[in-house]
C-alpha cells in the first residue's frame, strides 16, 4: 500500500537499502545530496530530513546509514559548492599562464559564466552562504563565513591582464571590481535573476554591462550629482527612520530591531521565537504577546523596508530627469537602503528563490520589473541607453541586480564611493571604449 502511495504521488517507493554495495551507498549518497539540494533551493532550510527521505524514496531511518544529521548534509552541499569554486579559479588562473588568443572581453566573460553555472548548479549551497550556519554546528558555521577567495583572485588576475593590454580603464580599483564581478555572478544561481535564461546568458549580459556600460553618452559624476533625480533621492532618504536604535522601553519597537539583526544574520528559517526573546532580553512568552507569530514579525519588518524603498523609486520615478539620471538616482537610494538597512537586505534574499517563506517581502520585485523595464525602453527610445540584450525583461532582471552594491563593498568604501563604483561599473562601463 505505501508502494502504490509513492508511486501515486510520483515518487519512488521508500525501501531499505542498509546492505547495499559500497558503489551503490556512494550513488545513493549523491542522490541524496542532490535531493536535498534541490528541495533546500526551491523551499529554503525549513526542508527537514523527512521531506528529503520522501522526496529521495527511501525511509528516514535509512538516510541515517549515509549521514548522521540535517547538519551533515548542509555540510557537504556547501563544502562541495566551495570546491567547485575553487576549481574553477584554480583553472582560470593556470589557463591565464598559457598562451590565449581570446581577448580579455572574452577572458571575463568565461570567468564570468563558469563562476555562474557553479551557482546555478549549486542553489542551495549559494543560499546557505549568505546566512551563518546553526550556532549549534560550529563546521557550518565555519563554511558559511569563508570567503571564494580562487575565484576572485582569478578574476583580479584577469583583470590585471585587461588592463596591461589597454581594456580596462587605468582609474578603475581592480580588487573591488573583482569583488563586485564575481558576486554579480554568483547572484546568477537566484531564480529571480535568471527566470528563464541559461546562467551563460545572464552572465554575458552582465559583463556586458559592466564592461560596456549602458549610457551611450557618459555621464560624469558632477553632472549626474545635479540632477533633479538626484535631489528627489535625497528628499525620500531624508524621511526614512531606522528603528535599529529603538528605545528598550517600547518593547514592540525593540523586538522588531532585535528580530531584523537575528533574522539577517542567521535568515529567518531557522531562526526561533526563542532566539528573539533571548537576544532581546525578554521571554519567550512576552515576544508572542509583543508580536504575534514570527510570520507576523516577519511581514511587519519586511512591509516597513519595502514602503521606504518604494517611496524612494516613486520619487525619483516622477522627478523632471532623464532616464540615465534616474537609473543614477535609484542606484543612490539602493546604496542608501543598504546602508540604513542591511538586515533586510539579506532577509530579502530568501525571496529570490521561487518559494518564500511568507507571501509577502513588502517589496514587490513585479512592480519593480515593470517600472524597471519601462523606464530603460524610455532611454534606449531616446538614444540614452544601448545594450545588446536577447530582452528588455532579462536587461531589466540584470539592471536591478546591478543597482545593488555588495554590502561588504559598500562597507570598505563608504557610500559616495560606493556610488562613484556603480556608476563605472553600470553606466559609464570599466573598459576604455572605441573612439
């Protein structure tokens, strides 16, 4: 009966295989990690070892005979993700020592793409990168906090490569623009990003773009800083208010900070109630009266974030500008959100695979792409922007994810800086252009 069950519900039937061959337990071993990684990139770290017995047909007291726990198979899904990355630089780096006739566009875009793949291929780990791993697990913790170090040395090196032969501008920082390249490209293995689109696709577009930049006239820094869009910008900024700071005696104001640093540090699925209480100094019981539900707590950090972002993108959006100055303009208020905001930013993560963990991030990513695509049909229209692009929606899924610099950049350089970046690397281009 729980044969014909399985086999209903499209699975295959659960069996013991405690006495298999040492062959055939390495097989289902990898089975099962590609189970996992496959339910852990579509449903997130909620995915418990029942579902990936399910879903891989055997029973969960099997799974036990190839790994002792949930932990273990986080372990090795990212332990394999970082090899491949290692790999791949390791390759890149020992091809940059031999004789190559491809040209250093092509050079980063090869980079670019087999950094990419990796992420596609590895969805799962990609996500579990972004957060800590479980407190209790000090070897994932200790795997999600290492950096890809082979792929970005590759990609300096590369690049250093490129600006020897004269293709990359000589005022452009190389170690950052490696940085900013190889996490574009590790982006790539979010579903959002890539919709439909092989990882290659997306990937070149990027480069592209990075290289290339989209205005087709450059802009430069003091012209783009006086524009109306620029001033809109700042207006929104100015009316934004950051609880992080919230005074202990408000305890519902309070929670919500605590809860935004426990939820973008760790993500918000393995994140408990308790965790919450135990960090804000309160219990476990006072938090549900405070909050309600973690969803609920959830929805209520998230719908904050989303309405000062959004009031941001409207101003600027109906600000007397043209489209490059408004592209300018709302890479400012993303660098700004970043700043102000970073927990969010990292709990917005979990909703650039296809299932969330809630309904609603209160950012919509839909409204954004159409806004998006709207306003980049307008400059190229106006001869503004030029892109070879297979469509205006995976420029548009490109352009957003450009929009927001990686935090640790931001970081290092602060946020004028930070801008100055995204402008070399999104509108005016990093390689020294044609005359």
């Amino acid at each position: 009966m729980a044969k014909a069950d399985a086999l209903a519900k499209g699975r295959r039937p659960a069996t013991d295989r405690s006495d298999q061959s040492g062959d055939d337990v390495g097989t289902r071993r990898t089975e099962i990690l590609q189970t996992a990684a496959s339910l852990i990139a579509s449903s997130g770290l909620r995915t418990s070892l029942q579902e990936i017995a399910d879903a891989a047909g055997i029973l969960p007291g099997s799974l036990y005979h190839h790994f002792e726990s949930k932990e273990a198979i986080l372990v090795e899904l990212i332990r394999r993700y970082q090899e491949d990355l290692d790999r791949i630089g390791r390759n890149a780096q020992a091809r940059l020592d031999q004789a190559d006739s491809r040209s250093a566009y092509e050079k980063i875009v090869d980079l670019g793409s087999a950094i990419a793949n990796c992420a596609v291929q590895h969805r799962a780990a990609l996500q579990m990168s972004f957060y800590e791993g479980p407190s209790t697990d000090p070897e994932l913790m200790a795997l999600t906090r290492q950096r890809p170090n082979a792929i970005q040395e590759a990609m300096l090196q590369t690049l250093r490569a490129g600006r020897w032969s004269g293709y990359i501008k000589p005022d452009i920082d190389l170690p950052i623009l490696a940085d900013r390249i190889c996490q574009t490209m590790l982006q790539v293995g979010l579903d959002v990003m890539r919709h439909n689109s092989s990882g290659d696709q997306v990937a070149e577009l990027l480069c592209r773009i990075i290289l290339q930049g989209l205005a087709i006239r450059t802009p430069t820094d003091s012209a783009l800083d006086r524009s109306n869009a620029i001033s809109a910008a700042n207006d929104a900024i100015k009316t934004w208010a950051d609880d992080s700071t919230a005074d202990p005696s408000d305890k519902a104001a309070h929670v919500r900070a605590v809860a935004r640093a426990e939820f973008g540090r760790k993500g918000y699925e393995v994140t408990t109630i308790r965790d919450i209480a135990s960090a804000a100094g309160l219990g476990t019981g006072t938090v549900y009266r405070v909050i309600g539900s973690k969803d609920e707590l959830l929805d209520s950090i998230m719908r904050s974030f989303g309405q000062k972002v959004e009031a941001g993108w409207v101003s600027v959006l109906r600000a007397d500008a043209t489209p490059m100055e408004k592209l300018d303009a709302l890479c400012w208020v993303n660098v700004n959100a970043l700043d102000q905001f970073s927990d969010e930013f990292r709990i917005q993560l979990a909703w650039m695979r296809q299932s969330p963990p809630t309904a609603n991030p209160g950012w919509s990513y839909t409204t954004r792409l159409r806004q998006m695509k709207s306003l980049l049909s307008e400059g190229i229209r106006s001869d503004e922007i030029y892109i070879d692009a297979p469509s205006t929606a995976m420029l548009a899924r490109c352009v957003i994810g450009l929009q927001w610099i990686p935090e640790n950049i931001l970081r290092a350089v602060g946020k004028r800086a930070a801008l100055v970046h995204t402008r070399d690397t999104f509108l005016r281009g990093v390689a020294v252009r044609s005359k």
